[in-house]
C-alpha cells in the first residue's frame, strides 16, 4: 500500500484549485484530490482539518537541577533527626507510648529501590536534621517561578534538539505531578517566558503526566489544532516528600524533562522518532496518595499531618504495578501491530530498579540487557513523570532509522501510559 | 457539496472488504472506498485511524450545592468581621499605623458585579465573622472525595441527558481552577466512582478549564483516541476566596458542571450540538493569582499570608479581558466562517454582569437582548469554570436545529476559549 500521501496531495490539491485541468494527477492523486473534492476540501485548510496528521517528538530536552545528594549525606542527616527523636522519646518509649524509629541506611536503600543518589533545587534545608526540607525564599508575582524557570531551561534544551524556536510552536502544556500554585496556570507563565503564542494549559496524572501530555499532543496536532507542541515536565518532587520518613525519604529526586511534538510532513529535527501508538489507562488506587490541597483550610485539624505529603504502600504498588504496566506495554504493541521482538529498546517509569527488572521479564520472557531498559534512577532516583523522558532523552542517540522503543509510564493513579515510537 | 461520509463509508468499506465486487456503490461511495483503500485503510479500525470525526455535545449536567448565601447575609457577617477589627485595632487605627476596614453593601456588591447569591459547600464556617471559612470535616481516604462526589452528581445528570452510560465514555477529565489533592488525579477517583473503564486526568486553566477541556475531547473523539469524553469541572470556589477581603469576598460561588462529548455519527442523545469551531488562548497575567501550593513549605514565613487565596486587580482584569474575549469571539467566528448575525446566543463566563453586558455590546454593536448572553450569575455568583457551561446548561433547550451559539470562557491566565455550537 503507497504511504498515507497527505503531503503530496495537499500540494497537488493546490496545484489543482489554482488551476483545474491544467493539473497532471497520478491516480494515486487523482483520487485523493476527489476524495477531498467531496468531502468539501476546497481549500487546503479544509482538507487539513478533514484529514490526520502523522507525529513525530522532534526533540527533547532536560534540566537537571544544581545539587545532588547522594545516599551517604541522606542517612546521616536521617539517622541524626532518627536518634535525636528517640533520646528526646525516650522515657515515652521505653514506656511503649511511643516507637522507637528505625535508622536507614546505605545499603538498605540500594537493596529497596536501585537509587544511589539525587538531584534537587535545593539540598542545606534537606540535609538539615533540625529542618528536613529545602529552603527556597519566596519569589515576588514579577520574577519568574521556581517550577516555571525549570520548565524553560529543559523547553530551550528540546527546542535546539528539535531545529525548533518558539515561533513554531503553538500549544504548551505543562504536565507533572504537582503544581506549584492553582493559576495563573504554570503552562501560561512558561508560554510567556518562552515567548510563545498561542495556549497553554497545566495537566497532572502523577507519574504518568508526560506520556498523557504526549498524546494530548499528538491529538492536538494530528487534528491540526496546533502545529507544534511543547510538553513540559518540571517535577520538583522535593516538594512532596515526606524527608522523615524511612520508607521513602530516599526516592524522589528534581529533574524537568521536554518534548517537542509536531507533524511528520515539516518537522526538520535530525532526532524524529515517529509516535506509532499510543495507550493511556487510569485505575484508581489509594496506595499513593497526598492529601495536601487547597481545600485543607475547612478542616485545620489535618493541617501539617503526615497525610499532607506523599505517602505510598510500596509493596503494594510493586505487586499491583508491575503486572499491569507490562501487560499495558504488550496490549499496546499488539494494537500497533509490532512484535516484541521488534522492539529494541524500552525507557521505563524510573521509580525502582527491581520493578524494571521485573516488568521488562514479564514482557521479554528473560532479564533485558542494560541497553535494552536503560536505566537513570541510580542517579536521578524517582522524579516522577520525567523519569521515561529522562532515559528517552539520553538513550536514543545510537539507535538506527526504523528502530522501534516503547516509552511507558507508570504510578500513582494507578495510571499507565504508553508511547510507541520509532525512529526516522 | 455532500456531507462527509464517514459513517456511510465504514458500512460500505465494511461489506467490500467482506465481499469485494459484490457491494453496489454510488460514485461518491466509490471514490471513499478507493481513497481508504488508498491510504492503506484495509480496515475500519485503520480508515477510523486515518480520518477524523465529527463531534458533538450531546448531553449536559449541573450540580448545584445545597446551601446558598444571600448578599444580605454575607454583609452581615462581613461587616461584623470588619467593626470588630476596627474596634479591636482603634488604638492603632487613630495612630495611622493600621488602616480601618471599610464595610462592605449589598448595593456595592450588586452595581459591582450583579452578583444577589451564590451556592456554596457549606455555609455556617462562612457567615462565623470568627471563622469566614466553611467548616467541612476531612474524610478518610476510602470515602469519595468532597470534588469528587460534586463531580460524580453531574456527571450522573449529563450522562441521562446523552442517553449514556459509563460503558459509553473511554475518557475521564477533571477540569478546574483548583483540585483538592495532586494525586491520585481527582479524574481518577471520579472514574471509579462512576465505574468507567478506559483513562483520565486533571487539567486546570482556571476559569477556562471547562472550554479547553472541552477542546482536549473534540480532539480525543476526532482521532479517535476515545468514543466519548466526560468533561467535569467540579469548583468549590469557597475554599480558595478569601472572604475577608471586601473587594471580592462576594464574588464566588460553588457548583459543578459536565459535559459529554462524543462522535456525531454515533451520538443517541436529543440534545445535540455539533462543534463547528473551537479556539483557545491564553496570554499570562498576574492580574488574577493565587500562590498557594505544595512549594510553600521551602518557605514558612509565607504560610498563612493573603497571597495564598484569590487575589485580583479587579479594575485591570476588566479592562484587559473584555476586548480579549470580544476579538476572540469574532475571530473564532470569522474562522469557522459564521457570520455574527447568525449566533442567536452567547453562554459567556459568569464572572461579572458589566463584562458581558461590554462583551455582548463590543460583538453585537449593541446591547444584548436577555436571551441572547443569558445571565446565571446573579444567582450563581462566578463559578470559574462552571459558568459558561450552567448557562449553556440551563439556557439551550428551546434552540431549534440549525442554531447557532458560542461558549466563551475568559479568566485568569489570562485564557479565553471559545467554542461555537450548532443544534442538531
């Protein structure tokens, strides 16, 4: 079958309006220009709007914040906040009216999850046993946030990637997992810092918020509302972590991931990766929550309470997640009419080492080679939905034209989301 | 020129690809199976893939809270509020070093804003001048969430207004100007609740969540990414307005709205509008802003201050807004190619009687007869994004087929959306 020839017939379909008859058609043309003959297209604005658009991500970008903390700095300042709590408990302890907290450690950390270390914006106030949280001084209205100046500096990085300048994008969605104010939207305030016309809107399914943001994307431009699309995915996760308490302090990290998304017929990047399939699914689940919200102030007696911050079942998640992300991957390639074999590469969800070895097994039948999940959470840890885009972004330059990966997210929710690509 | 035959070309392309040669086909029905044929589209899940739909809103819902707040009783509580202070401040007062509060009026109050009641959550924490914030007990994790549950009653209301049940909709949003929690995705909990299969997320543009969310469905029906999208825009104003503040502390209310969205050709509902144009557009200000977030705690000493709620430059908002939203709704006409004449109704955003009287009169060259921009404000106060919807909610049911309207949202951001309708 001759390939989908939108581009061709949109120039024939000009030719052939301008001036009909005087127009040599090929059959294949012939019959396009009729077809959009009657279904109206007498213009080529209308035979767009008629028709879909193939996409491609044209480019990436990331920003990684100025400070990493790696695990040894992590359990010192956790197990002096641990130890001080339980000299100062410790008559209401040993009176069983209170637990004893556990201390971390190294290599309990390694073992749990596969992080050995973490980007964040900011690292004095974390590593403070005294505080236990960064400490960012407020920014007036007038300069620009702290969520936004990370989106822009990862946005350039794509945009360069991509051949691309602001001028020729028209949509920008700023999606991740929290949300430093409710409005003006994030997405607005980075459009405008970019120097961007058009819209932007702000989007947030946890984890999964830049494969959703992908396909809204790709809807956006396959439909033609807009030529070029910029998905932005600042996760200051540092915001949200709970830093006291053992069983998680150690797995979020900062990073602001970027994709460009735009129409295959003009994109000019030398680093196009078609998108052939996408899958996005939600199943709802309380084993990670965050109760942390605007509406608190009805009820003053939850405020500041460990619910307010990220809270997970891990073991939980693991058991519950793992299954339903590699089938989600399988379903999607079985739609897509590509065979697992044919797949070479797949940027997973950097949440856990161990679930990564898992799921590429239950997709595989077999470990996967290093190249063939890469892996970015021993440096980065978790950082929510910029994980997949992180290891996207670092591990594609070496594959040839016609390879094909998966991008697939996973996490609170639940929510899945998978992105087949393959490269031009 | 013929309609677009989608639906007609699938039945046909269905039988020939069941029994070619032997299917009898039109000349137009001829030239549609050879283009998907063309295009490689040997099935109809890969003709579907390749052309877009026509899409409609085919059914509407509001949810309306239980209490509502008269001008008059609001004054009393804020003027009880503001004579304590002065009373309790007098010392300082008379030294300069305090400003006296002004009282506010229901007169002030209905010139301002033709606002004369609003709905909201819970009322008695509101009219506390000790408290001026509704009292709502927290819930437990298992039980659905306070936006939730707003959203789970419309969306029960908009889906037997489509003729639909939850087995009929891929896709979930939740589009609002503020969500109770970052995760998981109110969307999420909204799609349990209501037991949709298929996906969902939450997106905020503030008060044009409703329109844009309404765009991200056309586009998900269009390519068929979803069947049919439940769009909800669940707002409880009342926990992010500051109802101390005598400038804008009348200005909210609570409701929540939801709109089906769903492809033309298969659409059962009574109540159809065909999309015929959508156009989104946002433009930053901080004009309208509220800085209260989970980043708030890198820096305590601005926990608690007025910039954490609702704040805005009135005065400014209206003078930069109105002409926005005017220009947008005559160009998203002009593309669309309507001409003004033919709208005989606008459902603008519910924000403020003296904008759309100003809207109306910078479209129309006139005034606005009632009927044609009508008005819920008055007792709904501005809902964000609910606005324009209630109105197209309540004010629709006596177009005939053919008619024209146009929902325009306009807010915070700054975004505008616009969305011109037909009666099917």
């Amino acid at each position: 079958m001759p390939r989908y020839p939108v581009h061709a017939t949109k120039i024939k379909l000009a030719q052939h309006i301008a001036a009909p008859g005087n127009t040599k058609l090929s059959t294949v043309e012939h019959v396009c220009v009729k077809f959009a003959s009657l279904i109206g297209a007498t213009s080529i604005a209308k035979f767009e709007s008629l028709t879909m658009k193939q996409v491609v991500i044209s480019g990436t970008g990331l920003y990684t914040p100025p400070f990493s903390i790696s695990n040894e700095e992590l359990v010192t300042c956790f197990n002096a906040y641990a130890e001080k709590f339980n000299t100062d408990n410790a008559d209401a302890i040993a009176a069983g009216e209170v637990t004893a907290l556990d201390l971390s450690s190294v290599a309990f950390i390694e073992k749990a999850s596969g992080i050995k270390s973490r980007y964040v914006m900011e690292k004095e106030g974390i590593l403070d046993p005294a505080r236990m949280v960064s400490r960012i001084p407020e920014r007036g209205d007038d300069e620009l946030s702290l969520q936004a100046e990370m989106a822009v500096a990862a946005a350039h990085d794509a945009l360069a990637r991509a051949g691309r300048t602001p001028a020729d994008i028209d949509m920008v969605l700023v999606a991740c997992s929290n949300m430093q104010r409710a409005y003006p939207a994030m997405a607005v305030e980075v459009q405008d810092a970019l120097g961007i016309d058009g819209y932007g809107f702000d989007m947030n399914v946890a984890c999964s918020s830049a494969t959703f943001g992908i396909q809204q994307a790709v809807a956006a431009v396959q439909s033609g509302q807009a030529r070029a699309v910029l998905v932005l995915n600042p996760e200051i996760t540092s915001g949200h972590l709970n830093w006291r308490d053992r069983d998680s302090h150690f797995i979020f990290g900062d990073a602001c991931t970027a994709i460009v998304v735009e129409a295959k017929d003009t994109a000019v990047s030398q680093h196009q990766f078609e998108i052939i399939g996408t899958e996005l699914k939600t199943r709802f689940s309380n084993a990670i929550r965050n109760n942390f919200g605007f509406l608190n102030r009805f009820d003053e007696s939850g405020v500041g309470k460990a619910d307010k911050l990220f809270r997970q079942q891990g073991r939980k998640v693991f058991k519950e997640v793992c299954p339903m992300a590699a089938e989600m991957i399988k379903a999607t390639l079985a739609k897509a009419g590509v065979e697992v074999a044919q797949v070479s590469r797949y940027w997973l969800h950097q949440a856990n080492l161990n679930m990564n070895l898992l799921i590429a097994r239950l997709i595989l039948g077999r470990d996967a080679e290093a190249n063939e999940a890469p892996v970015i959470l021993d440096t980065y840890a978790n950082t929510s939905s910029a994980g997949s885009i992180i290891a996207f972004h670092k591990y594609q330059d070496d594959m040839a034209a016609g390879a094909t990966g998966v991008i697939c997210s996973f996490g609170a929710g639940y929510s899945i989301g998978c992105v087949i690509v393959r490269k031009v």
